[in-house]
C-alpha cells in the first residue's frame, strides 16, 4: 500500500487482538482470523479479506489465506459504485 503524501510503501503488520487478529497497513484494516468465544471454541479459525471469507484449521494457514488473498486484491468493486 502506498501512501498519498510521501508515496512511500506502508509495510502490512500483524496486531493481536482479543480473540482475533487484524491485518493492517497504516490505519487501514486489510484482514481479520477470529477465534470462537472462550469455552465455546469449536478450533477453527474464521478469516476475513476484503469480499473472500474461510476457514482454516491453523492459525498459520489462516494468516496465510489472509496475507494471499490481500495480495491478489480480494475487494470487488460495489455493483452501483461508478468508477471515477
């Protein structure tokens, strides 16, 4: 991700959260692999990348999934969005 100001990259970080960890770039939100609540947790983790959702039976793959799906540009364009 570059940024409007310095045209500089924004290198895409990992952050642990509770119960869940998010993909960033700067401030924007690129990804989340959420766990089940506690005692609850049925050992899969839910990944989240832009319009591409799934599961995955390690953390590793999950992030994985995430970090690829980023990559290969997982946003669609809105279907009544008007290109610019």
């Amino acid at each position: 991700m570059v940024t409007a100001k310095k045209g500089r990259r924004v290198r895409a970080v990992w952050e642990r959260g509770y119960y869940s960890h998010s993909y960033w770039a700067g401030k924007k939100k690129l990804g989340t692999v959420q766990l089940g609540p506690k005692g609850e947790w049925d050992g899969v983790y839910r990944w989240q990348a832009g319009t591409h959702i799934g599961e995955a039976s390690t953390l590793a793959a999950a992030k994985q999934q995430v970090e690829q799906s980023v990559a290969f540009g997982a946003s669609q364009m809105g279907l009544f969005d008007t290109p610019e």
